[in-house]
C-alpha cells in the first residue's frame, strides 16, 4: 500500500502540471522566471512551501479520512467524471490560495506566491492522494506522499525555468494541456475499477 500511496502522489503530481489550468500558469512563470538571475532562489520557493503545505494537507486529511475503499471508488469515478465533462464546460472552481493566509502577502515574491497556490483542476488530485493515504490510515505516509505531490508537480515549471520554453516545447505543453483530460480520466477510473476489485 504504502509503495502504491508515493507512486501515485508523483505520477498524479507531474499530470497535475499538465492540467490546462496549471500549465498556462506555470509556463508563463517559468518563461519569465528563466530571464531572471535568481532562478535557482525561486525555484526553492516555488517548491519547499509547496511540498510542505501538502504534506500538511495530505496528512490532515490521512489522519481524519476514511478508512473504507467504497468512498475512494466513489470519488475516483465522481473526479474523472469531472474531468471528462470540463473539456467542453467550464466549472468556475477557484484555486487554493493558501499564500493569502500569510502576513505581508502583498509583497511577498512571485514564486513563493505561485508555490502556494493550487491550481483548482489539481485539486482532485490532491484529494485522491488524501484518500489513498487515509486507506493506508497512516499521516507520515500522508505527509510523505503530500510532499511528492508538491514537488512532482513543480518538478516541470523548475525544468522549465533554468532551460528556458522553446517553441517546440511551447506546442508540445498546448497538445499535452489537450489531451490531459482523458489522461486524467482514464487513471481516475482505472484506479476505481482496480481498487473495487482488490476489495470484491
């Protein structure tokens, strides 16, 4: 269980980056960010907090979540429901500002900002990660696969900073944005189908 909790926190983690609403985002950050002389610096703030607001999260959610497999079935085929139905319908979900709780937000840097944000198509999985960890009814597992998911999902907007976004990867984002949903969809509901079995 725990090997299948980490797993999916870093595969969820890198999709969660290629899901429209993050990879605009991000992209456009990292475009400016690779011009700029402290790109290692804000590369650490994008992703420690990240990781480290997750963790918490995640673990949270693992010590107080459920502990039955029926309500991660129900939620793996609600969430790729969802994902299916925004590639032709907006859904007006906002994203997680959790750099709005911070004193001072008003001037903190961008990258601290974007770091502690989450993107609200990320949101699902977020909490698909949360009720994989709730299942295995462990928060240090909860905050280990949270900080995976943090730093999975940076990982690319860090490449992207210090290499710089040609043309040709520009493309290659807009097909993968594209194509995310059923991306998304389809492990939504392969998860489900897998974890209803492993319980039939």
């Amino acid at each position: 269980m725990t090997a299948l909790v980490l797993v999916a926190a870093a595969v969820l983690g890198v999709l969660g980056f290629y899901e429209p609403c993050t990879v605009a985002t991000h992209t456009l950050y990292a475009v400016r960010a690779s011009r700029e002389p402290r790109v290692l610096r804000d590369s650490l703030l994008l992703a420690v907090p990240r990781a480290v607001a997750l963790a918490a999260l995640v673990a949270a959610a693992a010590a107080v979540g459920p502990r039955a497999t029926l309500p991660l079935v129900v939620a793996l085929l609600a969430m790729g429901a969802i994902y299916l139905l925004t590639v032709n319908v907006y859904l007006p979900v906002p994203h997680l500002e959790l750099h709005r709780l911070l004193p001072g937000r008003a001037r903190l840097p961008d990258a601290l900002k974007l770091g502690l944000t989450l993107p609200a198509c990320t949101l699902p999985l977020v909490v698909v990660v949360a009720l994989l960890a709730a299942l295995a009814g462990d928060p240090r597992l909860g905050a280990l696969a949270g900080a995976i998911f943090g730093v999975a999902l940076s990982a690319p907007t860090i490449w992207y900073s210090l290499r710089g976004v040609p043309p040709a990867s520009r493309e290659f984002l807009g097909r993968a944005a594209h194509a995310s949903h059923y991306v998304t969809t389809a492990l939504l509901w392969g998860g489900a189908g897998v974890a209803w079995l492993a319980t039939g």
